[in-house]
C-alpha cells in the first residue's frame, strides 16, 4: 500500500518524488468536496492516481487541488493531475497563479539546474487553464465539509509565493516547506528529526522565523509537512527549527568571511560540508544509524539548502 490513514479523515499517498519513497505526500482530504493538497513533480501522478484508486476515490471526486507553494516537487504535476480530475480547481498563493497558468519560467529556471536530469525528474510540467485556478489571499476559508473548514495563510521564508493551510476538524496544518522537512527514516530509529529548508531563491530566516511564530500561535496539534508525513509533536517542531537555524547560517556566514573571494560552487560547497558535519554529529549522538535513501535524501536537502544560505549572503551584501 502506498497510502496511510491518519486520521481524522485524511489520508497520505507516498508520491515516491524523485524514485524515493517517503519523500514528498500527497495528502487527500476525504470529504464532500474531496481535497488534494500537494502534487509532487509530474512522475509522480501515476503514483498519486494509484493511492487515490486504493483509497476507493473516484477523479470525478476530486473538487480541489491545494499546492503550498509553485516548487516543482510540490505542484510540477498539478497540470498533469488536473487532466486527470475533471471537476477540480487549483488553489494557489497570489504570487503563484501566473507560473502555474504559463509555467515557461518554471521549466526555464529547472532545466538551468538540473540540466539533463529535468525530463526524468519533472517532464511534462503543463499549464493550468486560466478558469481553473483560484488564489487564496491570507486568512481565506472554504469550508469542504460540514466539519471541515480550510484556513490559508501566508507564510513566506522559504518562498514568497507560499501559503500554510489550517484544518479545522483535525486542528492541524499544511505547511508545505516553510517549517522544514521531517525525517520518518529517522523517527524509524526514535528519534525525530526536522530541520529548515532552505532553498533558493527567497529564502529568508527572519521572515522563516516570523511565519513559524505565526503558526505556533494557533497552538496546533498535528503538522502535516510536505517532505515527509505528520507529526503529532509540535512544539518540537519549533524547538528545531530555532536550533537548526543558527547553525545553518553560522556555516553560512562562516564561509562567507573565510573566503570572500572563492567561487559560488566552492563556498556551497564549503558550507555542504560544515552542515553535513553538523547533522551528522547530531544523528551519532543519538545513536542513529545512517544507510540507503535516507543518507541520500539528507545529503540531496543540504546540498539545496548550502545554495539558498549562500543566495541569501550573495544578495544581502548587494
């Protein structure tokens, strides 16, 4: 099975992003309006199709498609999913309606990353029509159910362009990447680990910092995160990101002072390894054991998140 129940009418599909599993979830919200929230890439519908065959939800069923945010390992597939499910709407932030109706910048931005690695990972990344996107500005509701009630709010740090979705019936939130990435491979061993994402190239740790006290404040009980899964534990959701967050931006500004005239690659990659250093002292000293995806998915979110540090450094100094 690739899906989970979790309660309270909400269901995980492991969208295996990247050929991983327990990478990116699909969340389904299993109401009178059936509700999507995140995609994952475009490889990843046939698996987002499957879960939603297993968990007995017709696509006709399907009324909304929630995306966090317009990173492609969360929303690359909503164009190909919406062709899929006849009677949804996209819901979108404001500040990422336009990418999604002509994702040409999108495919631009990944193919300059990823070079010859963007068909495998996010081909095809297709438009979403005009009269089926809707945005949700900050403090919006629908309700979706007699229950259930959607509360966006905007939660930029990781992206401008994101927002964090409230769920009244399970008193939980959606928050894409704005609060982190969780590790289950990690809680396999007992320990939970959460630590910032943060990607280029809007990444900002006041602003990260200022949206986490925003949600703290509505004293949650469930955080249903994009990479990977929910976690009943909030509060030492909070204490990690405050810990994890100096650490990654005193490599940051480490490398940065030691070697003010060393190129971007070499400073990422000097800063790569100072956060490498740092995750893995933590995990030995808990007694955690590193092998297969999980060192590979770790490795893969600090190499992106060296990038956002020093996109951040770059522009502060401009």
């Amino acid at each position: 099975m690739s899906t989970t129940n979790l309660g309270y009418n909400v269901s995980l599909i492991d969208a295996f992003d990247i050929g991983k599993e327990r990478r990116t979830g699909s969340y389904v919200l299993h109401d009178d309006d059936v509700t999507i929230i995140e995609t994952s890439a475009s490889p990843s519908i046939p698996y987002v199709l499957k879960g939603l065959e297993e968990l007995g939800i017709e696509l006709t069923e399907v009324k909304n498609i929630i995306v966090t945010h317009i990173h492609l390992d969360h929303a690359g597939g909503v164009g190909l999913l919406l062709n899929h499910c006849p009677n949804a709407k996209v819901i979108v932030h404001p500040r990422g309606k336009r990418h999604l109706a002509d994702p040409s910048r999108l495919i631009q931005g990944a193919k300059a990353v990823y070079g010859d690695k963007f068909n495998e990972l996010f081909d095809p990344i297709l438009p979403v029509p005009e009269d089926r996107l809707v945005i949700k500005e900050d403090g919006e509701k629908i309700k979706i159910g007699k229950e259930r009630m959607l509360t966006f709010m905007d939660t930029p740090g990781h992206a401008n362009h994101h927002f964090s979705i409230h769920d009244s019936l399970s008193n939980g939130i959606f928050t894409g990447d704005t609060i982190g990435v969780y590790y289950p491979q990690v809680f396999d061993q007992g320990v939970e680990l959460f630590l910032p994402s943060t990607s280029p190239n809007q990444f900002d740790p006041e602003t990260m910092l200022h949206s986490m006290k925003k949600i703290s404040s509505l004293h949650v009980e469930r955080i249903y995160f994009g990479h990977y899964g929910m976690t009943a534990n909030p509060d030492e959701v909070y204490k990690q990101i405050e810990y994890w967050l100096p650490i990654f931006m005193a490599a940051g500004e480490k490398v940065w002072a030691e070697n003010p005239t060393a190129s971007f690659d070499a400073k990422q990659k000097a800063i790569f390894l100072l956060l490498l250093d740092e995750v893995h002292q933590f995990l030995s000293n808990n007694k955690i054991v590193l092998n297969g995806d999980i060192s590979e998915i770790i490795q893969l979110d600090l190499t992106v998140g060296s990038m956002g540090i020093l996109d951040y450094l770059t522009k502060r100094e401009k």
